[in-house]
C-alpha cells in the first residue's frame, strides 16, 4: 500500500478519529496531523504562531481561522510532496478546506480519500461522558465504571488520566451542535469532489479499522500495486 496517502478523517466528537489516525499512520508509515497536537507543541516551542493562538485560547476563544490555517498548513507544506499524512481536526469548515486544497493544488497533489466516521448524538454523549484522556500524550480511555479510574496511568507513557471540562453531558452536546452547523456541510463539499467514503463508526474500533483500510486499498493508484 502506498505511504503517499493523503486522507482526512472526519466524524463528531467521540467518533473515534485519534485513535483510527493513529492506527493508519502506524501501519502506512504516513504522518499524523491532529490539530490540537499542533497547538500544543507551537505553545511549548512559543513559535510566533503558537503566542498568537494562546492568546485565543487562554481566553476559552475559538482560534480564528487564519491562525489554524497558518498552523495545519506549515506542518503540511513540510511533508515532501511524494509523502503522505493523515488529518485529524481539519479541516473544520469552508474556508479551512478552500485553503488546503490551494496548497495541495500548488503541489498538484490533491486529497485521496475523505472518511467520515458516523456517529449517532447519543451514542457520542456516552462516550464522552465516560471517557479520560493522558495529561501528557492525550490518549484516550474510556471509563470502567469500577471506581479504580483515579488509580489508573496511561497504557502509553505512564502520564495521568484525567476527563477534560468538555466531556460532560452538557459540553458534549455543545460541541455537537457547533459540528453539525460548521463541519458537517464539508460532507457535501467533498462528496461533490468524488472523495469522500461514509462509514459507521458503532462497532469495535477493529472492525472501524478494518473498514477504513479496506477504502484505502481500493483508492491505492495503480503503480503502488504493481
């Protein structure tokens, strides 16, 4: 299968993109591009764009567009053009993805698949309400309900699990909204591209996996099979 592959993972909070992102880039060897790892690391390094989004974001403000724009797009412009990465929280709307397809284009290498992950509004709730992520990798876990979750350390790096402020019910369905009036209309604009593939995402994350890689290998171009 080729490592060129150039997909974007979409579905609701809790739909499972992280861990189906980090899955697929594990086993194509292609880059994962997450949004919010991007953040973090421009605020460790205070690079300029880094300062610039805190100051959004140390006021619970959504990061302007330009700003993320700046950001997603400096990481995926420093991927040699014959490589590939997968993106995960972008892009988010209209304009995030009217600015990516100009990079991609000045490279004239376009996306290759667009996935989105179906997820029903009750079924994220539940999730998310159960769920802890690492303090220090942000690998998720999901609650077992047995009172041992405070004792419990990240299968990954040994960090500390805790549940974020925007898990909780109310949250949850807050950011529900905000995705469907937002990023849920991009469907259509990569369905009109001839890219995007619907999937459900209710069923183990294997069985999601599976279903993901078995898109990828229909739209592996033809010299990666020889």
């Amino acid at each position: 299968m080729t490592n060129g592959l150039r997909l974007v993972l979409f579905g609701p909070p809790g739909a499972g993109k992280g861990t189906q992102t980090r899955l697929v880039s594990d086993d194509l060897d292609v880059q994962p591009i997450s949004t919010g790892d991007l953040f973090r690391s421009n605020l460790e390094k205070q690079t300029p764009l880094g300062i610039k989004a805190s100051e959004y974001m140390t006021q619970g403000i959504l990061v302007p567009d330009e700003v993320t724009i700046d950001i997603v797009l400096d990481r995926v412009m420093s991927i040699h053009s014959d490589d590939g990465f997968i993106l995960d929280g972008f892009p988010r709307n209209t304009a995030q993805a009217n600015a990516l397809d100009e990079a991609l284009g000045r490279r004239s290498r376009p996306l290759d698949l667009v996935i989105s992950i179906d997820v029903p509004e009750e079924e994220v709730v539940s999730r998310l309400s159960g769920r802890v992520v690492c303090r220090s990798c942000q690998t998720p876990y999901t609650l077992a309900g047995n009172g041992q979750e405070s004792e419990r350390r990240c299968d990954r790096c040994g960090g500390e699990l805790y549940q974020r402020d925007d898990d909780n019910p109310d949250a949850v369905r807050k950011r529900l909204e905000v995705y469907q009036s937002e990023t849920l209309p991009l469907l259509d604009y990569y369905r009109e591209r001839g890219v995007l593939v619907e999937i459900s995402g209710v069923d183990t994350v294997e069985n999601v996996n599976n279903q993901i890689m078995a898109l990828i290998q229909r739209v592996s171009k033809p010299q990666d099979k020889e």
